[in-house]
C-alpha cells in the first residue's frame, strides 16, 4: 500500500481512509474535508478544492482554500492541483464560475508559495497546459 486517490464526503471518512498508505492525493470536498486534508503530512496533492462550492457569499467568492489554509498546504509541502478534465466536462456557464475560483486559488497559491498544479489525466499538450496555467496567473 503505496498511494492513493480518494474522494472523501467528510472529514471522518478521509481518516478513515487515509490507513497506512504513505501518498495520498484527495479530491476536494467541503471545507472541512479540505482542511483535514491540508493538516496531514501524508497528503501530496489537493486536487480541485473548489469542486463543492457552487454558491458565493454576497461579499465573497467560496472557492475552497483560504489564507490559513494556504499556510497549511506551504508548511505540510501539499500541491494544489487542478483537474483538467474535470473542467472540460462542465456547461460553459458553469466553467466560467469555476475558473474565477481557480483564479482566486492560484493567487492565494502564489502570495504564500504553495505549488500549483495542473492535473491531466488524458496526456494533453505540456505547452498548452502550461499555457492554461499562465492565463489562470500562475507563473
């Protein structure tokens, strides 16, 4: 038991999970669950932590990472990743909510020096990726 990816509903179900594997990657989930996620050490990559926050406060946008979070990702050595298919597979007009939530976790990403990522399952151009990561402000 080596590595794993897990997609975890709550923050007592990651811990369940978690067990005696030494990587671990993690779906984004409530805020609870990303925080849980961000506290353990066995935990290598954040992947998508916007994917549950639909709905913005009237003064604010919920996009699933936070400052004190951010910290913990920098400190713990956890990557935030974004999914690319993931993206793909959305309506336009929810992609268009979904990259300004993005915009805003690169820019936390970048103020506290956590690694960003993009993640890609299907084997896509590295320039054109690399590009999308530009436009999204990431360096």
């Amino acid at each position: 038991m080596d590595s794993l990816i897990i997609q975890p509903k709550t923050a007592k179900e990651f811990y369940q999970v978690i067990g005696n594997y030494k990587k671990i990657a993690v779906y984004g989930g409530t805020e609870e669950v990303n925080k849980a996620a961000l506290e353990n050490k066995k935990v290598e990559m954040l992947i998508n932590p916007e994917r549950y926050f639909d709905k913005d406060k009237m003064d604010s946008r919920e996009s699933g990472l936070n400052d004190s979070m951010c910290k913990l990702a920098r400190d713990n050595k956890i990557k935030i990743a974004i999914e690319i298919d993931y993206l793909l597979k959305l309506t336009e007009e929810e992609r268009i909510g979904k990259l300004g939530k993005i915009m805003q976790n690169v820019g936390l990403c970048r103020k506290y020096n956590v690694a960003f990522v993009i993640f890609d399952r299907e084997g896509r151009n590295e320039k054109d990726l690399n590009g999308f990561a530009l436009c999204l402000g990431a360096r």
